[in-house]
C-alpha cells in the first residue's frame, strides 16, 4: 500500500481495499461452505459404514447359525462354496473338523487349502495341517 498524493487516489485505495476486503469475506464463505459440506459428507460415509456393518454382522451369523446345523462332514465344503471369509467364521463351529478331515471330497479338501493359504497357527492352521495329512499332492 502506498500512501495517497490526493484524494482522489486515497477514494481509490479505499475502494481497492473494499474490494480486496470483500473478496475476502466470500472466500472465507466458500471455505466455510466447503467444510461443512465435507463434514455433512464425512457424517453421511459414516453412517453407512455403520449400516454396512450391521448388515455384514447379520449375515455373519444368519451364515454361522446355518453352518452349524450342517454335519460336521459337509461344513467344509459348505465354506468353500459361501465365499465368506474364514475370519468371520465362529471357531465352536470348527473344532471337530480336523477329526473329521478323512471323511471329507478331496477336490474340497485341495480348495480349502488354497483358501487357507498361509494361514498356519489357530483353529485354520490345525484345520489345514490335517488336510494336508489326508491329501496326497
């Protein structure tokens, strides 16, 4: 800013520094604006993944109440063809089945393996050891 040599060039400089005064105040509108859009969306994505959530967990246990009305014999291959993660799979339901591991399709017992893949420790590594025990590679 420089100073003005007559009054004329000081109305100017007054008017310039309205100008750069108000084009602040809208920028500092649209910036508000912007945040609070942002927050509204923020608050929108989190409730549907709260939503998600609950549907995902419903079907987690419609899916574990299912299994475990299955024979211990079918349950692998019931997993193997729900495309349900293993993670969400309840372990009480688990726990026979590597005594039953003999008595189970080996095509099923080969897609179990690789679905089980490097999981080595747990309820699926002991799973996985005693298929691969039965399964000739």
């Amino acid at each position: 800013m420089r100073y003005a040599q007559n009054y004329d060039e000081y109305l100017d400089e007054r008017r310039a520094a309205a100008a750069r005064y108000t084009a602040h105040v809208v920028g500092e509108g649209e910036q508000q604006e912007a945040k609070k859009c942002r927050e509204e969306k923020r608050i929108k994505d989190h409730m549907s993944r709260l939503e998600k959530g609950k549907e995902r967990a419903a079907r987690v246990k419609k899916f574990n109440a299912e299994l475990a009305l299955i024979p211990t014999s079918e349950r692998l291959g019931a997993i193997v063809s729900s495309g349900m993660p293993l993670e969400a799979i309840s372990e009480e339901i688990l726990v026979s089945i590597p005594d039953t591991s003999t008595q189970i399709d080996a095509e099923i017992k080969l897609n179990l393996i690789k679905i089980i893949d490097r999981r080595n420790r747990g309820i699926w590594g002991r799973i996985k050891k005693a298929l691969k025990k039965t399964t000739a590679f």
